[in-house]
C-alpha cells in the first residue's frame, strides 16, 4: 500500500514554470516505476510522463516533450515534474501515479496507487 500526495500547483502565465512534487509514503519506493498523468475537464486522463525505477530511464508524451522533464529522489521518496513554457492547454488536474511493473508505463491502467491530483491553471 502506497499514498502517493501532489503539490506545487497553481494558476500561471503562459510561458511560465511550475515545478510539481509528489511524495510518497513506505519505504519500497525506489522498487516503483512513477508517472505524471493530467486530465482536462471534458477530456480523458493522459499520459505526461514517466520515470523507471533509477531514474535512468524517462518517457515523455509527444505534446510536452522538451517543455518537462520528470525526475526522482529515492533519498526523499519524491517525483518532480518540472513544466517549463507551459501553455493555456496544459491546464489540468495533475496525477501522480506509482507501477510495479514497467510494462506499460503510458497506459493509466499500468499504475497500481494514485494521488488526488494538483490543478495547474495557465492563463492566457
């Protein structure tokens, strides 16, 4: 059992920078493949990013590719994504989820915990 807590959302300007952090609980959590999904009103929850266990490892949805980058701290059992020239579309209630395996790390249904999700609001 994994409780997985998102923070660092919140309302910005078009081209602006957020960083997200997504703590988790337990003492397993280098054992744990992380992804970053969003989900827009209307829409359905997508794939953003994800990071194998190491760290070694990072995968990317085409439409933010080379704007964030996701990261991890075993030492502090916390993911990061860091969103940089960010775009009225990215707004979005944002997940954090936790794999134990990674078999399909773009895949929603490959995620075993989930968090409550941070909003990222991006004005125009």
């Amino acid at each position: 059992q994994v409780q997985l807590v998102e923070s660092g959302g919140g309302l910005v300007q078009a081209g602006g920078s957020l960083r997200l952090s997504c703590a988790a609980s337990g003492r397993t959590f280098s054992r744990y493949s992380m992804g970053w999904f969003r989900r827009a009103p209307g829409k359905e929850r997508e794939f953003v990013a994800a990071v194998t266990r190491s760290g070694g490892s990072t995968y990317y949805a085409d439409s933010v590719k080379g704007r964030f980058t996701i990261s991890r701290d075993n030492a502090k059992n916390t993911v990061y994504l860091q969103m940089n020239s960010l775009k009225p579309e990215d707004t979005a209630l944002y997940y954090c989820a936790a794999a134990l395996t990674r078999a399909t790390l773009n895949l929603d249904r490959g995620y075993d915990y989930w968090g409550q999700g941070t909003q990222v609001t991006v004005s125009s």
